[in-house]
C-alpha cells in the first residue's frame, strides 16, 4: 500500500515525518540560558520546538547557549522545525521575559 502526501499550494507533494518513539523533551526556560539535559539521538535530523512563552534559542554542540539579545526568537505556541547539522545535538533556551516551558519534538 503507497502513502499519498499532502499537496501544498504548487501541486508537490509534502513529506510527512514521524515523532520520536523515545518521546518529547521538556525544558524549563529562565533568563539563565539553559540547555536539554542530554543530547539529542544522532538519528535525529529534524527537531520541532514550541514554548508556552517568548524565549530565544541556539542549536549547537555540549557548550551551546542562548543568548538574550542575539538568538533566534521563538513565538510562544508556534511549532518551529529545525534541521540538525553534523555535530548540533544539543538546545539551549533562554527567557524573553517570564520563565516558561519549552519542548522539544524530535523528528523521525
């Protein structure tokens, strides 16, 4: 039996990725950056973030931090995938604001 992908606006068929059978990781978000307490599987390629509230981001290795001012902002209940390159397995968040709860979805 095929599988038919959903179509966009040009005709082309949209793939369609799995979750992670080994689950959503949650973090809590403060105006300290805080990173994901281990890293994320290496079959992992695709991760989608979401956060309940205004934080900023970084995807990088063991030492990765969010910073403040300069990060990538993520919009509180939006759905942001994120490819991982070569060595990037790991996430840290950091706070706009109030502290917050962010997840981390991997996709397979």
């Amino acid at each position: 039996m095929t599988a038919l992908f959903p179509l966009d606006d040009n005709g082309h068929p949209i793939p369609v990725l799995g979750f992670d059978y080994r689950g959503t990781r949650k973090v809590t978000v403060t105006s300290v950056s805080t990173r994901i307490p281990e890293p994320i599987p290496a079959d992992v390629e695709i991760v989608t973030l979401i956060a309940t509230g205004p934080c900023r981001f970084e995807v990088g290795d063991e030492s990765v931090t969010a910073d403040p001012q300069t990060s990538p902002f993520l919009y509180p209940g939006v759905y942001l995938d994120v490819p991982l390159r070569r060595g990037e397995r790991w996430i840290a968040f950091v706070s706009e604001g109030d502290p917050c709860e962010a997840y981390v979805i991997g996709r397979v």
